[in-house]
C-alpha cells in the first residue's frame, strides 16, 4: 500500500513540474539590426554601400522597386505554453541611398511604428463548376455563326 501512495506522489510531483514547464515562456529572436555604435560610424553624404558593407554588414533584404535602400529587420517573438507565438517586438533599421551610391537617410523604426496592412487576394472562380465536359462541348454548338468558321 505505501508503494501505491508513493508512486502516486511521485507521478503528480512530475505532472506538476511538467504543468509548469509547460507554461513558461519561450523568447525567441530572429534577422538582425546593427547597434547605434555601428550606425554612428556611418556618415550621410560621404559613406557608400561598400563603406556601409563593411562597417554593419550587407542586408538580408533591400529595396524592391529600385535599388534605393537596405533595410536590416529583427523581431522577437513570444509563446506561452500550448498558444501561438506572438511577435512582442520588431526593430526596422533603413538606409536609403543617393542615385549616386552615397548614403542618404538612416532610420530605426520599431513596432509600435508599424501598421497592419490588410492583404487582398484576388482569384478568379472558375464558371463551370459542376458542368461535365460533354455539356461544355455541345453547350458551345450553336455559338459560332458560318462566318467565323470560315474566317
């Protein structure tokens, strides 16, 4: 009998430390943003993109539309237990380039900078759901006047 007891304080003592393992917070930190100290060696106007290569490293994403700006992204994201991660924080750093190389503008932005931007999406349904092909095909006879077909 106090082998039984025994066991059972032993499996709820591990179903407790499992329970509270299991709600504990998970941090995790993704991309990349270089420090102020590395920003500041950086001068507007004289710097190029070799120079800034150098100093802070090359972006993981840049402009899209032009080859204006680089742009350095780090986020940090949060999961508790068993819910879905959520991002607690985002860190935006981008320099933007003259049309002749030198550097124009170095900015940070942050999340609470950002704006959620509603994506469409757009898709073309299709007619002829639930039509057989016989029916498209004779559905089709009587369409076309002798005209087109000798044309």
């Amino acid at each position: 009998m106090g082998q039984v007891i025994a066991a059972i304080r032993l499996s709820l003592c591990a179903l407790a430390v499992f329970l509270v393992a299991a709600c504990t917070n998970l941090d995790r930190k993704h991309g990349y943003v270089p420090s102020d100290e590395d920003l500041q060696q950086i001068v507007v106007g004289v710097d190029t993109k070799d120079s800034v290569a150098d100093v802070v490293g090359r972006p993981t994403t840049s402009g899209i539309l032009s080859d204006g700006g680089w742009f350095y992204v780090q986020s940090k994201f949060r999961a508790y237990g068993w819910r879905e991660r959520q991002e607690i924080d985002r860190e935006v750093v981008s320099i933007s380039f003259e049309p002749d190389g030198t550097v124009a503008n170095i900015e940070r932005f942050g999340l609470e900078d950002g704006r959620v931007i509603a994506i469409s999406r757009r898709v073309t349904d299709s007619n002829i759901r639930g039509v057989s092909f016989l029916r498209q095909l004779f559905g089709s006879i009587g369409n076309f006047t002798a005209e087109q077909l000798l044309n």
